[in-house]
C-alpha cells in the first residue's frame, strides 16, 4: 500500500490479483499503472 500509494481497497485487489496470478486488470483507476507486474487496460 505505502511502496504504490494505493488505497486500501486498491491494495486488497492488487493482492488479490497477485494472490491468483492475475497480471491483467480492466479498469479505469490509474493508480493501478503503479504496480509493475499489473497490465492494466482502460
């Protein structure tokens, strides 16, 4: 949460994500673009 300033709740997905091997997430919050291992498609 702190390493990407995400908020809590985008933390939660982003570990989710991570937790599942989830490397694509369709959405429009553009603080996703931070994490690294995340495509992130609008």
């Amino acid at each position: 949460m702190n390493k990407y300033r995400l908020t809590p709740s985008d933390a939660i997905i982003a570990l989710t994500c991570r937790h599942y091997g989830i490397d694509i997430i369709i959405t429009f919050d553009k603080d996703f673009r931070r994490i690294p291992r995340l495509k992130v498609i609008p």
